[in-house]
C-alpha cells in the first residue's frame, strides 16, 4: 500500500525458488543461532516467503530508507541491506536483544529499534522513512492495530510505501495437513511463550 492507503497491483513473482542474496543471507546467519527459539527451522520454512518479499521490494529501486518491523531473525532486513538500502529492523527487545541475533544484524549493516508495538509513538521521526516493511505480525497483535497502522503512515515520508504480507491458511499445504488430522497453527506452547 502507499501510504495514502492506495492499493498497489500485489508482484507476480516466481516464488518456487529462494531469491539469491536470501540464500546468502541464510548461509551468514546459520553462525548466529538464537537462544530463545529454533531461529533455523523457522528460516528453512520462511525462506520462499523472505525471497517473494525481496522480489517484490527489490524492484523498488536502490538506497530507500525501510524500517522491517517485526523482523525477528532479521534476513529481510539483512537481504535489504546487501541490495544496497538503509535498513532497520525493529521488534520486541527481547528478540533484538539475543546477543547472536543483535550480532548478525550488525555484521549486516542493519539498525535496530527494539519496541513492543503496543506501546506508541513509534520511535522514529515524522516522514523519514521511504518503505515499512511488516511481514507475519498483523495478526499476532492482541490490541486494535489502527493507531499502529497510523503511525507507521506518519514516519512514512509522503508517497511512501507500506508492505505488509500476512499468512494464507487457506493454501493447499494447509489444507491437505487438515485432511490428514494435522494442525496447521503453531502450538498452543508458541502462545504462552507470546504472553511472556
């Protein structure tokens, strides 16, 4: 979306394959394996949607300001970064402060503004940035996300843009685990890890 709220034609991409610098990126970050959860195996299942996510945005053009909320292990931002944008990654502190997520995002180059969305105005000026990227978090936010969705419009500089991706439960995937008695939502411990 632009930040007018003016919805743009979604890229029509070949996501079968993962995207180059995703693949590189990925090969980096297996050194900074996270504490507090298997960053990896969510990695290894995220990586056709990380590479549809740069597909789309790499035609943006070169050198924009983005700001990726809810970045967490962060290979967005880094995959970002390595095509040449100014990049920040932002997400709850306690994923930015894992001293091996904290350290691969610097050796990318990525900035980091650890902040619970809950709590506003987000941390950036008015009009700075050129794209906020938001993948995977709308729908774990357990509050009303329309001031959220208004702030991330104000840090946007004016024809900004707003990408934000959430999961399709409906793919087919899903719908053969369904036939197979299998669940297709993380388990009921990811929620409690969620309250924490």
């Amino acid at each position: 979306w632009k930040s007018n709220l003016e919805e743009t034609k979604p890229m029509n991409h070949n996501i079968k394959t993962a995207h180059p610098v995703v693949v590189d990126v990925l090969a980096r970050k297996s050194a900074y394996k996270l504490k507090f959860e298997d960053g990896d195996q969510y990695d290894s299942v995220m990586r056709l949607a990380y590479s549809r996510t740069v597909r789309d945005l790499e035609a943006l053009g070169k050198n924009l300001k983005v700001l990726e909320i809810g970045a967490f292990t962060g290979i967005v931002s880094a995959a970002l970064a390595n095509l040449g944008h100014d990049v920040t990654a932002s997400d709850i502190p306690f994923v930015l402060a894992d001293e091996r997520n904290a350290a691969f995002l610097r050796s990318e180059g990525v900035k980091t503004i650890p902040h619970d969305l809950s709590v506003l105005p987000f941390p950036a000026s008015s009009s700075e940035l050129d794209l906020v990227v938001m993948n995977e978090v709308l729908e774990h936010l357990n509050f009303n996300p329309i001031p959220l969705l208004r702030e991330l419009a104000r840090v946007l500089k004016p024809g900004g843009l707003f990408y934000c991706a959430t999961p399709n439960l409906s793919k087919i995937h899903s719908r053969l685990r369904l036939l197979r008695g299998k669940g297709i939502m993380n388990p009921v411990s990811d929620l409690v890890l969620n309250l924490k």
